[in-house]
C-alpha cells in the first residue's frame, strides 16, 4: 500500500480449472486503486486468465469467483494497514 492506493498485489486463484490460475491483468488493473475502487472492480471483474469451459457450473463460478475476489482483497488491504478482522 502506498498511503490508500495499492501498490502491489498477486492474485492466484486455485480449485477454479485444473492448474493453478494467475490473474495478472486483474492485478495490473488494481494498481494505483483505493480499497474501494479495487472492490467494486474485483465484483465486477472475472479474471480473464482463468478462460472457464462451458459447462452447467460456468455462470456459478463467475460469480463466486467475482465474491470472493473481491473478499479477499478487502481483507487483504486490511491486513496491509495493520487493520484486524
């Protein structure tokens, strides 16, 4: 963090496709973003890397995965200014 703007964040996303899914555009699109911003955008954002198959499960993932992104960055940006849950 630098004052209330993200500096620097990695984003990996794991039990979404076979292999381990890193969501670099995602990251670099956080960058420079509030807490704030960086939520709104995570709930609104899938991250393109994890290129999803169709299947029945699709719309369900895409959204949980949008969540809990989102989620984990608030908690995330908490932890980084010294913030307890």
């Amino acid at each position: 963090m630098d004052g209330d703007q993200i500096q620097d964040i990695s984003i990996s996303l794991g039990a979404l496709n076979p292999c381990v899914v890193h969501a670099a555009q995602l990251e670099e699109l956080l960058r420079g973003k509030t807490a704030q911003q960086a939520a709104e955008l995570c709930a609104a954002t899938f991250p393109v890397e994890a290129k999803l198959r169709e299947s029945y499960f699709k719309a369900y993932k895409q959204d949980v995965v949008c969540a809990a992104v989102s989620s984990a960055v608030n908690m995330a940006v908490g932890n980084a200014k010294g913030e307890t849950a």
